[in-house]
C-alpha cells in the first residue's frame, strides 16, 4: 500500500468511529493490574518472581478492585530482554514455573472473578527461536522466507537507513545467508515476516495454545511493528517538532527519522484481522488489546480500534514521553476524546518500559516532600479519564523511581543509552510486600535478581495497610467508588480549556448523566468557574470548597461532581 492509502485507512477510522454498545463488553473501560512477572512474589526463592507467586497474591489484586490482571512474558527465553526474546511460545521459563502453574493461575483468578491476559509477542522471536536458526542457515531451507531478510546495498551496507529503537541500525549481517536481517529492536529479536502464511497460521496457533487454557485475551506487543514496507524504502529525517513518542533518552538516535516505513504501516491492517478472527472463534470473545508506540499514537490510535475486526483497544505511551505541560496533556486528551470510541484506549501513565509516573509527571511535587498526594492525583485522572486504565504494579503505592547504579543495570536499552537514559530497571524493582523482611518479602534469595530498592521500604505493602490515609487505602477507595459509576466505563468526554494553567478538567456525559472531574496540579490552591451551579462532589481528596458555581481545590485537590 502507498503513503496516500496510509492516510486513507486513518480517514475511514476517524469518520467510522461508532458508538459503544449497552451494555458494555466486559473489557470496555475495564481497569487492569500490570504484574511484572519477574518482580511480583518470588514462591521459589530463585530469586524471580513466578507464577505461582502471581496466584498467591491474587486475592491482593482482587482486593484493589480492579476488573483483572495481565502478566508480562514467561515464556522460554534467553532473557536478553527479560522474555520479550521468546524461544518458545508454548511453555514457561524454567525459573518461573511450569506450563501446569499457568492452567492454575488461570483458574485461580477466574475463581476471585479477575479477568486475565497474556503478553504476546507477535512481531519477532529471539533469535534463539528454532525458527530463526533454521531460517537463518540457509536461503532454500523450509523456514527461509519466515524471517525479514534482505540483500545488502550496492554499497555492501544494510538495505536502507532504519534505525532500532534501542539504538544502532536494525539491520545485522548474516554471513551464512549473504544477507542482512531485519532486527527492529535488539540485535537478539528478528522480526517476523507475518505475511507469510505458514508464519502466521503458527502464530495463531500459539495464540490459541493459552487461549483454550480459558485465556481471556493477550495484551500485543508492540502492534506498530507488526509489518514494514514491502518496498523497504529509507525514512525520511524528522524535524524536532515532528519526534515520535519514543523513550530511550532525549538523545535517542531512533528520533532522528520519521518512522514512515519500519513502523504503522498499512501492510499491518490485514495481519490485524487475522488476529482478530482468533479472538472471535470463543465464547466469550477474547480480547486483544495493542501496545502503540513509536508513532503519534493519539491521532493513529482509532485506525487498530475501527470496525470490529482490528483490535479491541489500545494504550500508548503519549502522556507520558510527548507531554512536556500540561497544556500538552489538554491538546492531546481533546484529540483523544473527538476521535476515539470510548472505552476503546486504557490510559497508562507508566509500565515497565517508563519512569514511575509520580517521579516523571510530578517532579515538583516530590521535591516538595507530596509524593503520596501527587501519586492520588493521578491515580484519580487515570480512573476517571475516558477509556479503561492499566495500572502497573507499585502504583497504588505511589513508589517513586529509584535511582539504579550502572554496575546494578540489566536493561540491555540502558547500557546501549547510557548515561543519557537510566533504563527500566527502575521501575521494575521488586514489589515491596513487607519492610522490614529480607528483599521487602519479594523473595528469600540471596541474590534476586533485581534489589528491592532501601526508599521502597516505607512504602512497603503492610506498611500502607496500617496507614487509612496511604495512597494503597486511596487506590481501593477509589477503585470501589468507580464501580459504583458504570457511565465511567463508555462516557463521553469534553475537555475544558477556560480553566487555570495547573488545573485539568473535564467532563463526562452519558445519557443525561453527567460528571464533571478536576485535578489541580498546582501546589497552590486556585479556583475555576463551573458549566453550572449546584454541583455537588461525590468523590473527592484534599481541600474542596464548592460555591454555586465557584470551586475551590487545594494543593493536589481532586474532586468529581455531579
């Protein structure tokens, strides 16, 4: 497909949006529990969180309120990139449990009335992967087309200029083939040639290995690198204005083009419907929902949503890498709320490839010693934002990101990046269940396999259970209040402007219902002028004053009227 088909798929998206059915899909608007399986609850003392460590703490995540969980990958890997390296996409790495651990863990969260979903990754292996080592011997063997190869320029270089997102092109010689391969992440990770046939009839195949275990869905891996360009054409350089939403440093060279043609391209529409159609072959229907980055997500998200043969919903990093004030935030959030169906996007301040949102969004507010308030803040606009939410772990703890020594560093994107970028391996510490055991309780290891970092300890779990105003309490409020309100799940959503620079507001509708939502981010009280009078809060935290037509909110003040 051209450039001009390109924008023609996202015109038929936008113009196609739809309306939410009644009552909603049970995924529409859900919230859901990020576990970083490596970091959960380690019932081995490996070291690494497992899964029967997930199943242990099930009735924790229930207890949050949130409608289910999903899992980062365990599958067999060699671990270069923490299981987003898969070599086999049927089993689970010896550290963290056995195929039978996961049928237990399924049934076990369907028993507490939690969803679950798995991490796939759709888009490329490790290069590990018995696939690739027998695509990679030769050019005539059975699997030589299952990979993206390519032959070198007439220079001898790779076959165009695209740039892996860690850095470094994404191309790597393969000597035994006389050709480059395509590798759009670590050298480690080939991509997948998914319009091959054989290929993807494989991978749904997989899909549907855990899905008739009673998986209720996947979470998709990075859904923009589901294709790439059949022309293989070079990208075009990127202006400052025009960087994508890209983690990775201020100093990433991916910045440096528009990722035009290794990223979102139309070639991925039909390999969307294919995944879709396994998704529709159970009752209930599974769901699919996509990682988007790289790319301006807010203006492509409706175009993997549309119609119902794409996929379920999606979340993306915008908020969080493409957002510098807050005046961002209001222009992005009005995009989102003109083009997007709702419930069809969960908001995600932070996962396990970005900074603990309280750190990165509310740096002044830290510095200020309000952490824990600033952390409710968002938990509030997370909740109540249009679309469902992804909360990863820790943040209904309000853990700050610590600071990680480079000799402690395992992301393989820090030590490619650094000191321009600190890595993930912030955000991925353990879980800190209990202060003052050994690593928080996380594990009896010796050696875990990340620290549990000495500021986590006094946020620790059976600290914040002892303390009614801790933000662990905030989040189970909260999230009990949210159930209470379903028109949360598929509202509407207009953003209001008129209202002072530290303040986002807005409101939801639905039906005649009604609920205005406003945060003030300053650490100074301020006011703002309601659509009307004789409002009344039905939740709230911090200083809240309402006058007929006048509201008044503290320092970090939130508050949702109707």
């Amino acid at each position: 497909m051209s450039v001009t088909e390109r924008d023609a798929e996202l015109v038929y998206a936008i113009t196609h949006r739809g309306t939410a059915p009644e009552p909603p899909e049970w995924w529409r608007g859900a919230v859901f529990y990020e576990v970083y399986t490596h970091s959960f609850n380690d019932s081995s003392g490996n070291g690494y969180g497992d899964i029967r460590g997930i199943t242990d703490k099930l009735p924790y995540i229930r207890d949050l309120g949130v409608d289910g969980l999903w899992l980062t990958p365990f599958y067999p890997s060699p671990q270069r990139d923490n299981g987003y390296d898969v070599s086999d996409f049927r089993g689970v790495h010896p550290p963290l449990g056995k195929v039978e651990h996961v049928q237990e863990l399924i049934d076990a969260a369907h028993d507490l009335d939690l969803k679950i979903m798995f991490d796939f990754i759709a888009g490329h292996t490790s290069d590990e992967h018995p696939w690739f080592k027998e695509s990679a011997a030769s050019r005539d063997n059975d699997k030589a087309d299952w990979y993206v190869w390519a032959d070198p320029a007439p220079d001898g270089g790779p076959p165009n200029n695209w740039i892996s997102s860690f850095g470094g092109r994404a191309w790597r010689w393969v000597p035994q083939r006389a050709q480059y391969c395509y590798r759009p992440f670590l050298a480690s990770q080939p991509a997948l040639n998914l319009r091959n046939q054989q290929v993807m009839a494989e991978v749904l195949d997989n899909m549907r290995f855990w899905l008739d275990m009673g998986l209720d869905g996947f979470r998709l891996d990075a859904i923009q690198c589901l294709s790439h360009d059949s022309d293989l054409r070079s990208n075009p350089p990127a202006r400052a204005t025009e960087n994508p939403s890209v983690g990775g440093g201020p100093n990433n060279p991916f910045k440096q083009q528009i990722h035009l043609f290794d990223r979102d391209v139309p070639e991925a529409i039909p390999i969307l419907h294919q995944l879709r159609r396994v998704a529709n072959e159970y009752d209930p229907q599974r769901v699919l929902i996509g990682e988007l980055a790289d790319v301006d997500s807010s203006r492509l998200a409706p175009k993997y949503t549309v119609d119902n043969d794409r996929l379920h919903a999606v979340y993306d990093f915008d908020l969080i890498n493409r957002a510098d004030t807050l005046r961002d935030w209001t222009s992005m959030l009005n995009l989102r709320s003109r083009y997007l169906m709702p419930g069809s996007s969960l908001n995600v301040f932070t996962n396990h490839d970005s900074p603990r949102s309280v750190s990165n969004l509310m740096p002044k507010a830290c510095a200020a010693g309000c952490a824990p308030d600033a952390a409710k803040l968002l938990l509030f606009l997370q909740s109540t934002l249009m679309g469902g939410a992804i909360l990863f772990q820790g943040e209904e703890l309000g853990l700050q990101q610590p600071h990680i020594p480079f000799e402690e560093i395992q992301d393989p994107w820090a030590k490619a990046l650094w000191p321009d970028f600190e890595g993930r391996d912030g955000v991925r510490c353990p879980l800190p269940w209990a202060r003052d055991a050994p690593n928080c309780g996380f594990s009896e290891s010796d050696s875990p396999w990340l620290k549990v970092p000495d500021d986590h300890r006094d946020s620790a779990i059976d600290v914040q259970e002892d303390d009614p105003d801790s933000v662990l309490h905030f989040t189970r409020k909260l999230m009990r209040w949210r159930r209470t309100m379903p028109m949360l799940r598929t509202a509407s959503e207009r953003i209001f402007e008129d209202v002072p620079s530290k303040v986002i507001a807005f409101e939801r509708d639905k039906a005649g219902d009604s609920l205005i939502c406003a945060a003030n981010f300053d650490m100074k009280p301020t006011e703002l002028t309601l659509p009307r009078s004789s409002l009344k809060p039905q939740f709230s935290r911090g200083e809240i004053t309402v006058d007929q037509d006048q509201l008044s909110l503290g320092p970090l003040a939130v508050v949702a009227l109707a």
